[in-house]
C-alpha cells in the first residue's frame, strides 16, 4: 500500500476514534445523511417509545422521509422555503434573552396535532376549506371517533407559539382544542404528556435551539411530502374496481344494506328539483353536487350520504326497508332516500367506494414507504449504538 495513502486511512481510523470517544460518532447514515449520536439522543430521550431501539427505527423512517422529501426537491419550493424562515422567526423571537443554559427545572410537553399549514399569500377560499376540514375532524373526535394525527418530539412550553400556548390552557390530557389560527395556519392540538426536566438531563440551550432548527425545517419537508403523496397517490377507477374484485369477500355483510341519501326537504317539489340535480352525477360525487347546488334549494333541505345498514337510520328503516317508523323533521317534513337497497353484500366496487378507496390508497402509501426504505438503507453502526445514552426525561 502506497504509504501516502496508509497515512490517510490511518487519519481516518483516527479521527472515527476520536468522534466516538467524543461520544458523538456518526450513529447511522441514510443515503447521503448521517445522524450523530447527540442528536438522535436529544430526540430519545423527549421520545414517548417504549424501547430505544424501537424509537431507533421510526427516526429511521423519518430520515428516510426526509432523503426522498430533498430528492424530490421540496426544499427548493419557495413555499417551504417562507414557511421555514417564518417558523425560525417565530423560533427565534421566543428565544431572546434566554440564550444561556438551560434553567433549573423546565417544563417539557409532548403534542399531537393536524396542521394545514397557510402561506402569507393565502386567499379566503384556502382559508375556509382548511377550517372547513379540521371542523370535520373536530365533529369526528367529538362524537368519539379517531382522526390522523401527527406527533410532536418533546419540547419546552416556552418553544411553543403564543396561539398554541393559549389554546393549551385549561385543556386536559389527550383532550382536543378547537379549529384555531395562528401565523402557519390552522391548527388542531392535544397534549399526551408533561413533565419537568432539568439542565441535568437536558441538552444546553444553544444545543438543544440548533437541533430545533434542523428539527423545524425537517418536519416541514415530511409534511410537505405526506400532503405530495396525499395529492398524487391516487386510486384510479380502473385499480378500484381490480382493488374489489380482489378482496370482495372483505366487504361483506350479514345484513342487507342501503347505499345513498337520505334527503329532508320541505315538499314534492322541492324533493323533485333535488332528484334531477343529483341524478346527473355518480352518488360518490352528490355531496360536492349538493354544495354547487342553487342555494335556494338547499337552504330548505339537508342531505345525509352513506352506506346504511338496516337498523341505523330510522327513515331508511321505513322508506326501504318497510320496517319501523320515523317522525318527521319539523324544519324538513317531507323526507325521501335515493340509492339502492343492497341484500346480499356490495356487487360492485361503488356499492362501497369509501372503504374501497380508503384501502386502496393506504395500500399504495404503504407500498410507497416500502419502496423509500429499500431506496435510502439505514445503516446502523452498531459499536456506537452500545454506548447511546439510554436515560430519558424524567
């Protein structure tokens, strides 16, 4: 071996030596990152996993999230590049007059959240419809149901935004705020977990902004990317209806069932108006119909869409399943139903097209994080592995 290039390998050997003795040897790479000991332990130990090497492989994956996000060139779009220095400004403010060690004891919050994040330029049409959104998922956590949500690594209350600080008072664990805004947009949040920490457990403060940095402009890539894939993983008709076929027997029942509308108006006429309209379009596509409809039409009615099972839904029950009886709205009191009664299970992929689309595309997505693992390998260094700091906030 050439001895100048003996000398460099044996530079290199060294300074590996040197890192790890340092305890901050690079842990593992993905693609062309590679995280340090320090900063997947500052993420440990404020993690809510039950095992390090648990939390180990979800990092992974959000790394890898994160290489396929750059790839794609998200980080180059001027949205994500306002909405990282609007996020280091707010960042930043909160930080004055604080940059020195981390103060005796500190309280640390771990938060869930759905985000629609808004730039400065945002018309009132993209304001509404994210409202419009979360109040649709806050209507689902209200009447017990569960939504998507996106977790939050721990962090010191004082981090937080003013707007979400607020919203936080008063809310008791796991419990949801409403729909609110702040400077990013429109928010949902909930706390899962407080606890105190010290500056004997925690990282300085000039450790602990810079890896809130990285960590700011990493999770708005990884937004970014979830709502790419949202856009552009979608279930054609065609793989619907081979997505059905293959798994009917999954979308069965035992029950008959009613696919459709149920519709209170206040009259024939009325009813006969709303028919026609609907009539024009797939029953998939009648409550986006329903919303470009005359409004006055659909100020005297309402519509509920669905697939019914008998027993549910009392004006189904009487209407077509000639069973039971119903009272009639007072503000609606002529009621009707538009669809089809269906007795032995789902025939085609429509009879049941939420579940089916539903499947579909969180197989696809599934498929899509298959593919991003084999693209960008995690490659642990398990020596350095042996000597992470396993202690978390306590």
């Amino acid at each position: 071996m050439p001895r100048r290039l003996l000398g460099v390998l044996i530079l290199l050997l060294v300074s590996v030596a040197i890192g790890r003795a340092q305890g901050d040897a690079v842990l593992f790479t993905v693609g062309a990152d590679t995280v340090r000991q320090h900063e997947f332990e500052y993420h440990w130990k404020r993690s809510t996993e039950d095992s390090r090497d648990a939390f180990l492989q979800k990092y992974g994956r959000f790394k890898q999230k994160v290489q396929y996000a750059k790839d794609l060139g998200l980080d180059t779009l001027p949205e994500h590049r306002l909405r990282k220095e609007q996020f280091q400004q707010l960042f930043d403010s909160k930080g004055k007059g604080i940059r020195r060690s981390v103060a005796s004891a500190q309280e640390w919050i771990k938060l869930v959240h759905v985000t629609c994040l808004l730039d400065q330029q945002a018309d009132k049409q993209q304001i509404l419809q994210s409202k419009v959104y979360l109040d649709s998922l806050y209507a689902v956590i209200q009447q017990g149901g569960k939504i998507p949500v996106k977790e939050l690594s721990w962090m010191q209350t004082r981090h937080l935004l003013n707007e979400w600080q607020k919203q936080l008072e008063g809310l008791g664990k796991n419990e949801y705020s409403q729909p609110f805004y702040s400077p990013m947009g429109v928010h949902l949040i909930a706390w899962t977990d407080r606890r105190m920490g010290s500056s004997g457990n925690v990282f300085s403060l000039e450790t602990d902004e810079a890896f809130r940095g990285k960590e700011i402009e990493e999770g708005l890539l990884v937004t970014s990317l979830d709502a790419y894939v949202e856009q552009n993983l979608n279930c054609t008709e065609q793989e619907l209806e081979k997505y059905f076929k293959q798994r009917r027997s999954d979308y069965g029942w035992g029950t008959p069932h009613f696919r459709g509308a149920v519709i209170h108006c206040q009259d024939k006429k009325t009813a006969k108006k709303i028919k026609k309209y609907l009539q024009k379009y797939p029953e998939r596509h009648w409550p986006k119909a329903w919303n470009s409809m005359p409004e006055e039409i659909t100020k005297e009615a309402r519509l509920e869409t669905g697939l019914f099972p008998i027993g549910k839904n009392p004006f189904v029950d009487k209407l077509v399943f000639k069973c039971g009886t119903f009272d009639p709205l007072t503000d609606y009191p002529y009621s009707w139903v538009l669809g089809k009664k269906l007795k032995k299970g789902p025939t085609h992929w429509e009879d049941v097209w939420e579940k089916v689309y539903q499947d579909c595309k969180k197989d696809k997505k599934e498929a899509e994080m298959e593919a991003i693992i084999r693209k960008y390998e995690l490659e642990i260094d398990e020596e350095v592995l042996k000597t992470v700091n396993h202690e978390r906030i306590k």
